[in-house]
C-alpha cells in the first residue's frame, strides 16, 4: 500500500477544531495518512471517491453540518468496507469519525455501538493491550460515562482475555 506524501492532508485537520459541545477533537496525522492510503486501492477522481468524500465530510463536520457529515462517513466506510475489508485500519478510523459524529447528533446508542464494535475487532485483531484497542476502550468508557452508565462502563469495557 502507498501512502500519500504530507502535503495531500496536512491542512485537514486543522479544519476539525471544535463541536458544538465544544470538545475540542484532535487527529493524530498517521490516522490521517492511513485513511488518505485508500486513493491507490479505491482509485481517485471518481464521483465515489472516498478521499474527496472524506474531505467533504470534514467540511461539512466544520460547517456543523452533522447529518450531512454523517451520511457521507456512511458511504466512506461502504466503500472501504468493499474494497479494504471490515477489520483494515483505514475503515476502523473512518467508523471513529463517525462515532464521534454520532456523539455530537446526541446519537449516544448509536455512537455505543459504533465504538463498541470497534473495540471487539481491535480487542480481536490487535489483542487487548494494543494502544488501538486501548484507545477504542476509551472511547467505549466516555460514551458511556456521557450517559450516565458509570456503573456498567467499568463492567463492560474490561478486556476479553481476563
């Protein structure tokens, strides 16, 4: 697989700032360069193109426009999904960034179930002291805390293998 050199996506991030929630949401620039990889295996410049779409989401996601946003992760991760598979790195990051979107609509059942998945295929793949996995953990954990659900958040995001 081939990367795209920094200059194709060094100025996305700065683009997700904040949510309206105000929690400011960072992306580390080798998630960024993992997703931008998909433009050799699902080609560039088509009306399906999942590198424009993801950077269509972005600045919808700046624009606050959530649902738009969301719809667009959507079909992202369809595409990756055929053509990468359901457990590839590149697919697993653009469900993050829909799960995070799904927070800020208030989707939190959604949102659970986005991050939870992604925890039992990173838990699966990666093994469960991963930094992925620990970090798909937390995510699960703040979602659930959101919630209210301290109680079962500490119950439920526990590693498999204990």
């Amino acid at each position: 697989m081939t990367l795209l050199p920094a200059r194709h996506f060094c100025h996305l991030p700065n683009a997700l700032c904040s949510d309206r929630l105000g929690f400011k949401r960072l992306l580390h620039r080798k998630a960024i360069a993992l997703i931008f990889a998909i433009v050799v295996s699902a080609g560039c410049g088509k009306s399906n193109d999942p590198v424009r779409l993801l950077a269509d989401a972005y600045k919808l996601e700046a624009k606050q426009e959530f649902s738009e946003a969301e719809a667009l992760y959507r079909k992202v991760i369809s595409i990756q999904e055929r053509t990468l598979g359901q457990e590839h790195s590149n697919t697993l990051a653009t469900r993050i960034l829909l799960g995070n979107v799904l927070r800020i609509e208030h989707k939190d059942a959604e949102s659970e179930a986005e991050f939870r998945s992604i925890l039992e295929i990173r838990e699966r793949v990666l093994g469960p002291e991963h930094p992925d996995t620990l970090n798909a953990r937390r995510r699960v954990a703040f979602i659930l805390s959101k919630q209210g659900k301290r109680r079962k958040q500490n119950r439920n995001i526990e590693p498999s293998s204990r």
